[in-house]
C-alpha cells in the first residue's frame, strides 16, 4: 500500500513517514500543499493523510482540487482545529476522515487501516449494478428503470456501494454512519433510514414493499440482488 503524508512541519512529517513505513506502508512525503498536490495526482497512492493548516495552499483546497480532478483516494485529514464547524468543512471539501491533534499513534494506524479497508471493499464492487429491471451505474451516480433515471448524491451512492460490496449480508445502521459521513460527522440514525427511504423511492418498483432494499428488524439493512415473488422486508 502506497501513502502519501502532506504535512508541513518537519518532526510531525518525519514521526508520521516513520510510524507508517515500520508498518510496511511505503510512504511518500511532501512539505505543502502545492507540492502534495501535484505529487497526489502525477504518482498513484492508496490514501492520502493530509495536514489541514498549511501557508499556500491549505488542505481544505488540496482535497476539494483532488476531488474536482477525480482523485478518489482516501483522504485523513490531521489537524488542531477541533471545533464542530472544522470538521464539517473538511468532510465537505472531500475528507473521508477527520483527526484531531494531539492524537494517539495507536488511533491514527486504527483509521489508516479502516480507511484501507473500506476503499478495498470499493474497488471490489462493479461499476454497473443490476438488480431485475433497476440498473445502478456508480460511474454516472445514477439508478435507470426502463427510461426513468435517478439522481444518486454522494452520501446514497456510498450507502449502495456499501451495501453492494457486503451484499446478502446485513449492514447495520452504526457501520452506514462510519464507513459513509465518517468518524466525525454528526448524523443519527435516524440519518441514515431517511437516506434509505429516499433510495427505496428510486430502486425499488413499489417502495412501500421493498424486495431489494431489506430491513432487517433492529439491526440495519441488507441488499438483495434477487427478487425471488413474494419476498418483502420486515418493516420495522
């Protein structure tokens, strides 16, 4: 697995290089965010941590300029601003995670792992779905009926590509919250069946009677790629 640590100080830089390389990442280093940007989109990497206060060009900006020139790589963004309003902005620009200094080697390895993880978990998923009639294209973010196509934002296209990738398994409401708004956001779960609702609404032929969006009672929800007549979910 291939990083990339964007950090302008020097010991922070070198602590982290260290600590990742003896965990056998290969690691590469870059000291602003002019510098890391152009490295993060002329090299391939597997995640990229990402310092947010940085004179030039900040990490806000390094990760919205990543995303607007198609770089999907995890982005850990590190940084001392704790407050709510940082770290709703820093998802916003693109993050898919949020650590706030001074934090532990330990809980920085444990995110560096989940994050890996989950883009595994991604790459694993096809870029073209089919469920009966409904057909789920992540590289347009769109689901088609017939000549009915819906929108998907990034928040339902993420809960499907999770929901694909562990299909026939149950997904519970506490994993949809980590692995698609992150560590640090603020959503209840109440979030995420609002979410499934307005996806039922799109996928499913009779949304009140879902046959491929399953509740699982108490738990979360499970995919089902057949649509075996008769089956329905237990509504909670």
């Amino acid at each position: 697995m291939r990083l990339l640590v964007i950090e302008d100080e020097l010991p922070m830089r070198t602590a982290l290089v260290e600590t990742l390389a003896a965990e056998g990442y290969r690691v590469k280093a870059a000291g602003d965010g002019i510098s890391g940007l152009e490295t993060a989109c002329m090299e391939t990497f597997d995640l990229v941590l990402l310092d947010v206060m940085m004179p030039g060009l900040d990490g806000y900006a390094v990760c919205r300029e990543l995303r607007k020139r198609g770089r999907g790589m995890p982005v850990l963004m590190l940084t001392a601003k704790g407050q709510i309003d940082d770290r709703v902005d820093g998802l916003d620009s693109g993050a898919d995670d949020y650590l706030v200094k001074p934090f532990s080697l330990r809980e920085l390895l444990a995110r560096v792992r989940a994050l890996l993880r989950r883009r595994e978990r991604d790459q694993a998923v096809p870029e073209v779905l089919e469920l009966g009639t409904t057909v789920i294209d992540f590289r347009k973010s769109s689901i088609s009926q017939g000549d009915r196509v819906h929108p998907l934002s990034e928040k339902e296209a993420g809960m499907l590509r999770l929901l694909a990738a562990y299909a026939g398994e149950t997904v519970s409401r506490e994993k949809f919250l980590d692995v698609v708004w992150g560590y640090n956001a603020f959503p209840s779960t109440r979030t995420v069946d609002n979410f499934i609702s307005a996806l039922r609404a799109k996928l499913e032929q009779d949304p009140a009677n879902p046959v491929h969006l399953v509740t699982v009672r108490g738990t979360g929800y499970r995919l089902e790629q057949d649509s075996p007549a008769g089956e329905r979910s237990h509504q909670e």
